[in-house]
C-alpha cells in the first residue's frame, strides 16, 4: 500500500498516478486529465477554457484569443496567416479567393466584388481609389498604372493598354489612342493620328489630309498658308512655285514671270508699244470705266485676257496736258460684269522699252 502525497490516504500502488506538473503520485480523485493533450496533473493545476463546454487543460495548452480576449485551450484556436495571432476558430473567417485565415478585424472587403480578403490580397485601384482583389488589377502598357482590368483600353494602334484619361481621341477617325500615335494638326490644332495626315512639302508641318491642299501644276500638298492663286491662269500652286510680278505684286506661276521682271502678259503689252487708241468693244468700255474710277483717265488702251477669261491685263496711256505729260498705267483686272480692278493701277512711263515707275510725291 502507498500514501498519496496531497491527502495521505493509502492505496493499492497501481492506483496512484503521478501529476505531470508536480512529479506527485496521487489517488485517481485528485487528479484529472488534459482535454488537449490526455496528460495527468493535479486537479488544482489543471485550467477551464473560458470557451464552452469550458473542457480542462494544462497551464501551456492555454492562450488569449486576440479577437475575444478569452483564455482558451490551443486546439480551440487557429493562427492568422497575416499577422500570427491567435483566434478562436469560429470567430476566425478565410479569404474568399485564398482560403487563407485571419482575424475578423484583418479581413477587408473588395469594393469591385465583394470577396472577403486578407489586405496583402487586395490593391488600390490608382484610377477609382477602390481597394480590391488584386487578380481585378492590371498595369497600363503607357503608364505603368495600376488599376481595374475591366477599365483599361486597347490602343487600335499599338495594341497597348491604356487608362481613358491617358488615351486621346483621333480628331478624324473618332479612335482613342495612344499620345505617341497622334501630332497636333498644323491647321486646326486638332489631335490625329499620324498615319491619317500629309506633310506640308514646303513647311515640313503635318496637317489633317482633308485640309490640306494641293498644287494643280505638282499635286504637291501643302499647308493652306502656303497656296498661292495664280492671277493669270487662276491655278492653285503651293508659293515655290510661284513668283511675284516686278511691276504689280501679284502672284503669278514662276513660269510667267522672269526673275525680278513683270509678269509675261505685261511684258507681252509693253512690248506693243504705247497705245494711241480705244478699242470700241463693250469690255474695254468696262474696263475704262473702272479705271475712270481708280482716277485714271485713259487716253489709250490695249489689253490681254487670259486663256480662262477670268483675268485681263492692261496698258494705258493717261498721259496729261494734251499728252505733252507722257504718264502710263499697268495692271490687272478681273473678268466680271463691272471689270473689278485687282489691285490700284501701277503708274509710271513706258521708256525705251522699259518700264519707269513712278516716283510716289511722299518720296
């Protein structure tokens, strides 16, 4: 027979069990065993889990729920896989997309879809400020954001994604595209992509295709501030490929008029001589009256039109004082019911077959 050695009562020796804590041998009523692990203590060192059925453990089978703050055996709880604490296993809740457990107050709801998650699951969406799955977030090929598949583009021209404030749209085809593929339009400041617009060929700068024009003598295209109108054949021609009369100013195609000379069909009148007569046709009627209007008075008059008809060329002699004051007048006109002079009459006096144009009395 053996005493215990809490109480001193005697029993048979295969009756006593020793307390795992202690070392003691003690009678089967004093001692109790661990719900977690089936070890022998004494009952006054064994604990109740706060949780029930409130089941009995060791001191080191124990830990605090750090969601509850109850003290609880260890095969009650789970570990969080974010942050390592402990918590009971049916407070605990696993994301939606990883089965992955964590606390209650770790778990963070996807604003695109509702999921729960872990944070280190989820992503900021650069473009809505949304936290979400981070399997909804993908990356612009432009700018390297990162923000919700579902709100990226495709650039028709490069294929490359792209957020919509990061595209911009084709002025002429309507396409939103990458900046890279677009260049202001020289004409209307308008976005287009490149591949829709001409390059000037005098400037070099591009311009949408519909806007800019051609050359009738080249077919060169050319931005409109570089189209000049021949005065004589009425012809679009981009401004190298013009040249301006030496007498009046006005454009003419290069070909008509010889390097810092009047244009040909000037030259052509002053070469006839000084005109001592009035042609009695209804045009030079006209034609004399609008030069009556621009204050010259026309003494004679020989005139050229040109191939369309459009526009006339003229040579007058307005010589004063009984034409004793030898006073001459070259220009051009157009073609129209009332012979609407281009510009004012360029004066001066036919002189040995070359023109001397007058003095202005300011000089």
């Amino acid at each position: 027979m053996e005493s215990s050695d809490l109480s001193g009562q005697r029993a048979h020796g295969s009756e006593l069990e020793a307390c795992v804590l202690s070392g003691q041998r003690l009678l089967p009523s004093e001692v109790g065993r661990s719900s977690v692990s089936d070890r022998v203590a004494r009952l006054d060192l064994l604990g109740a889990s706060e949780k029930a059925p409130n089941r009995k453990g060791l001191p080191d089978e124990f830990c605090v729920c750090a969601s509850s703050g109850r003290r609880i055996l260890l095969d009650e709880v789970v570990k969080s896989e974010l942050s390592g604490r402990f918590v009971d296993r049916d407070l605990a809740m696993s994301s939606g997309v990883s089965g992955r457990i964590g606390l209650p107050d770790e778990m963070i709801a996807c604003e695109e879809a509702g999921t729960r998650l872990l944070p280190d699951e989820t992503e900021v969406c650069s473009i809505t400020g949304k936290r979400v799955n981070r399997a909804l977030v993908g990356t612009s090929d432009l700018t390297g954001k990162r923000g919700l598949i579902r709100l990226l583009q495709i650039c028709p021209e490069t294929r490359k994604t792209g957020f919509a404030a990061e595209l911009v749209t084709c002025a002429v085809s309507g396409l939103r595209v990458a900046p890279s593929e677009v260049a202001p339009c020289a004409v209307t400041g308008d976005s287009v992509l490149m591949r829709l617009m001409v390059e000037c060929a005098m400037s070099g700068r591009r311009l949408r295709r519909d806007r800019a024009q051609s050359s009738d003598k080249s077919a060169r295209l050319g931005h409109p501030d570089k189209i000049r109108i021949c005065t004589w054949s009425g012809r679009r021609l981009l401004a190298d490929e013009t040249r301006k009369c030496g007498i009046t100013g006005l454009d003419f195609d290069i070909d008509l008029v010889p390097e810092s000379s009047p244009a040909q069909p000037i030259i052509n009148l002053l070469q006839s001589g000084v005109p001592n007569s009035l042609p009695s046709d209804p045009d030079t009627e006209r034609l004399r009256f609008a030069l009556g209007k621009a204050g010259i008075k026309v003494r004679g008059l020989v005139k050229e039109c040109s191939a369309h008809g459009n526009t006339v060329a003229y040579f007058v002699d307005c010589s004063g004082f009984f034409g004793l004051r030898k006073r001459h007048a070259v220009g051009f006109a157009s073609n129209d019911e009332e012979f609407q002079l281009l510009h004012a009459p360029c004066c001066g006096q036919l002189h040995e077959n070359s023109w001397v144009p007058e003095v202005s009395k300011a000089n």
